[in-house]
C-alpha cells in the first residue's frame, strides 16, 4: 500500500493536466511554449540543482550503472529482435526499439524519484539518470538512422544523443558534484525558484498530452509497453542485484527503469522517419501503465 500512496499523487497531477485539456485550461496555444519552458529551462535547473548536490563521489559505481546500462542495451536488442518478428515496418521498427527502452526521465522517472524516494532518492537517481539518457538517446538515433526514412550525418547524431538540455544539465551538475564546486546563493536559490516548478509543469502537460484516441496498433503498442515497463526495470533489478546494489540506489535506478516511454519517441518519429501514430499510441499507454508498474517497481525494489 506503501508505494501505491508514494506513486497516486504523480499520477493524480497527471490526470489533472488531462482534466485541464478536456477543460480548456491547458490548450495547445499554452501546452507548446510550456513545454519549451519545462524542458528548456525548469527541468534542467532541477536537475543540475540536484545533481550538483548529490555526493557523487559516494554514489557513482560503475558497476551498478553498468548493471543497469547492459539491462537496456540487451531490452533494446529483443526490442529489434520482437520488431522484427512482428512484421513490422523498418519505420515503425525504430519507433518500437525506442519504446521499448526510452524513459521518460526527466519528466516522470525524476518525479518519482523525488515524491516517492525523497531527497535522496532523487540525489542517486539524479547520477543514474545522466548515464541513462546519454544511453537511451544514442540507441534511439541508432535505430532510427538505421530503419527511419531520414538518416542524419555524424556531427548531426552526435549532436542530437549529446546536445540536450537534460544532458547538458546532468552533465554540468556531475562535473560540479565531482568537483565540489562551491554555488553561489544567488545562483542556487534562482535555480532552486526555477526548477520547483520543473517537476508538476512536467507532469501537467503530460497529462495534457494524452489522447485516447491514439490507442491503435493494440499489438506493437502491448508489446512495447510490456517490453519498457516490466522487462526492462525486472531485468535491470536482476543485474543490479547481481553486482551488489540494495535499498535506495537499486529502487532509484529501478524506478528510471521502468518509467514509461519518453514523449521524445513521438518527437524524434517525425524528425526522424520513424512512426509517429505508433510513438504517439505507445507513449500513452505506456504512461497509464506506469501507475501500477512503478507501484510494482518500488514494491519489488524495496524502496
């Protein structure tokens, strides 16, 4: 019951910004600019904020993020494999791979983190989650450079797996933990006022975002969304216990995990010649999914 009460109050904001939609609260002409503010700017003040503050010295193991690094790499290579199988479309495969495996960081996976593991929680996941989305967006444009209609050059994937502002920011914050650089007040308490409304302007427009009427490809969309939201944190659980993560470092990183498909595999679908109706459907029920698979997640986690 426990991590049930941990997980409703995400997922009931979420429902809010679907509420908002239906409303006319939250209309297009306000979800577009609000995103761009979210992802450019909140989000990653929270998590350079975070980051920066975590003792990374203490909570980087490269044996655990490497645990957790080979969960996906192998979910992402049964995600090709299953594609395939599937019969399914070289576009449509790229978007299915990254279904698979792509969370939803940022916006989701970090919420969950905070609201359900605490300061801490959201400290570790915060040095996990910079290792993940350099991983889960170099497959992504692996994938979809390989079967999308669109393959970009080498300086443009290179600049599409780095150049992020969630990346840029977990990056800059694990340079700054690592070398315990001092941070201004000034500086700590604007970032802190900015990033505070990262998280629920997140989960918001997620909400916002949802549509029912997405909900096609019953059998792709089933698969991925059993491939990201059960195997993929279950696989990564195994292998961090294997190599001797327990308590709060194994649920933050599980709950990374296994947090739904990032809105980002509908993006990059349409910039980069993948399934943007398959993206879409899979984002959705990916994330109405996650609220009784991140219960399951930090319940087996321990957390």
């Amino acid at each position: 019951m426990e991590p049930l009460l941990r997980v409703l109050p995400v997922f009931a904001v979420i429902l809010l910004g679907l509420a908002g939609k239906r409303l006319g609260l939250l209309p297009d002409s306000f979800q577009d600019p609000a995103n761009r503010l979210a992802y450019y700017l909140a989000v990653p003040a929270l998590i350079f904020l975070t980051v920066a503050a975590a003792p990374f010295r203490e909570v980087f193991r490269p044996d655990w993020i490497g645990a957790a690094l080979a969960a996906t790499i192998l979910c992402w290579l049964a995600a090709l494999a299953l594609s395939r199988a599937l019969g399914l479309a070289p576009g449509s495969r790229a978007t299915f791979a990254q279904a698979s495996i792509h969370s939803n960081l940022g916006y989701i996976g970090l919420a969950i983190a905070y609201y359900g593991l605490g300061d801490r929680g959201l400290q570790v996941a915060g040095v996990f989650a910079a290792f993940f989305m350099l991983l889960n967006n170099a497959l992504s444009v692996v994938a979809l450079s390989r079967y999308g209609r669109s393959a970009p050059g080498p300086a443009a994937l290179a600049g599409r797996v780095v150049f992020q502002p969630v990346i840029l920011a977990s990056l800059a914050g694990l340079a700054w933990s690592w070398f315990r650089l001092p941070l201004p007040g000034l500086a700590a308490e604007t970032l802190r006022i900015l990033g505070s409304m990262g998280l629920p302007l997140a989960l918001l427009l997620i909400g916002a975002g949802l549509s029912l009427d997405t909900l096609r490809h019953p059998l792709p969309v089933g698969a991925a969304v059993l491939l990201k939201n059960l195997a993929l944190p279950a696989l990564g659980a195994l292998f961090l216990t294997l190599a001797g993560a327990r308590g709060l470092e194994r649920a933050a990183a599980v709950v990374l995990l296994g947090s739904p498909s990032a809105t980002l595999t509908l993006v990059m679908a349409r910039e980069m010649g993948g399934d943007a109706g398959l993206g879409a459907a899979a984002v959705t029920a990916s994330t109405l999914a996650s609220a009784a698979t991140l219960t399951l997640c930090l319940a087996l986690a321990g957390a």
